[in-house]
C-alpha cells in the first residue's frame, strides 16, 4: 500500500481495532459517540485523498468491516449500531453482506492496488459477508461468480496484490501501520492484532494460517 494511502486509512483501522476490543473486554462505549468519531475520521481521510476510485472503494470496505463487526458483537449498543449503520449513512444501501467483495472486484481492476488491500485487510481482521453462511455462499458464490471459499478469494486477491504492486507476497511484505507497534511481516500483523488486540478475531487467524501454509 501507498504510503500516503495507508497514513490517510490507518487511524480508521486503528479506532475500528481499538472500539472492537473495548467491546470484547465489556468495557461500556457509547455508540453515538464511537459513531460521530468514526464519521470524523472518514472525512479527515477523505481530505486528505479527495473522492477518487481508490477512496470511495476503499470506504466502502471500511464501513462493511466496521458494520459488521458492530452489529455481530454481543454488546448494548449493538440494536442502537444495527439501526444507524455507517453503510446506510454513506450510501443509503444495506447489501455489504455482498456488496463487499463485488466492489473488491472492482478495486482489482484499478490500476492501483490500495483499495484492494483494504478489502484484503478488512477480510484479515473479521469481514466474512454471505461466507459467514456455507448454504448462502455456496448459492451467491456460483450466481456471483464469487470464490466459493472465503479461503480462496483471500488466496486470488493476494496473487493480485501481488501481480499489481510487483512485490513479494503479502505474507512476506511491509505492512505497518502508523500509530502502532512496529510490525514485520503481514503474517506477523494478523498475530499481533488478532491475539494481543482482537482476541475474538481467531478465525481470521484460521483463515489466514491456512492461506499462508
């Protein structure tokens, strides 16, 4: 990922990282407030990258991520985030459970590929849309021409990543994230984050461990 990309999209990750652990430990958050703080971030990232391709993909992926993540998690604010989701805010559609990876199709054809490696990173920490579901993805999958396993769409969007930034695969790249502690590897990532940061994110470590093996 572009420097510049990452440094406009990292604090929205992280914010998203630290809202969700707070919620796992039963620490009490208000989702108003977590939801004004997020829609400033949005537009601070925004500002800073103006309303091109890769943003407004990259957006949609972030409020899919945060979305579900939100409304998933057994915590008080979750009816309250269920009836103001970020999508229906942003976009005025509720459809992440598929939207998500037919806009991931779209970032793949941009000659850049920062949008979608937040697809990639937003799948790493949590996403699973219609896959969540075997009977629905077997069903949207072959209608969508989808992957049929969230396992392989994550092993064809790397070889894409790959491909179109002319670099070593993701599991051995640079991915580091400003603000946090210094990260070697992206395989490396999905420990740190997962098991010191998001303890209730272990099937991305699944999903992941089987993808990098």
């Amino acid at each position: 990922m572009t420097p510049k990309f990452a440094q406009a999209i990292d604090p929205i990750f992280l914010f998203g990282i630290d809202l969700t652990q707070r919620i796992s430990q039963g620490e009490t958050v208000a989702a108003e407030t977590a939801h004004l703080k997020l829609r400033s971030l949005f537009e601070e990232a925004e500002a800073r990258l103006g309303g091109n391709k890769d943003w407004t993909l990259s957006k949609y992926a972030l409020v899919a991520w945060i979305d579900e993540m939100l409304v998933d998690a057994p915590w008080p604010g979750r009816d309250w985030w269920s009836n103001n989701v970020l999508e229906v805010h942003y976009f005025n559609t509720r459809l992440c459970n598929e939207q998500f990876f037919a806009k991931a199709k779209e970032a793949a054809m941009l000659d850049l590929k920062d949008a979608l490696e937040v697809y990639f990173d937003c799948v790493i920490l949590g996403f699973r849309g219609f896959y969540s579901d075997p009977t629905m993805a077997a069903q949207i999958a072959g209608a969508r021409n989808f992957p049929p396993t969230l396992e392989e769409w994550m092993e064809k969007t790397s070889l894409s990543i790959r491909l179109g930034q002319g670099r070593p695969a993701l599991s051995e790249a640079m991915r580091e994230i400003s603000g946090a502690p210094p990260l070697i590897s992206r395989k490396r990532v999905v420990t740190v984050w997962t098991v010191a940061i998001l303890l209730l994110l272990v099937n991305a470590i699944y999903f992941f461990a089987n993808f990098v093996s």
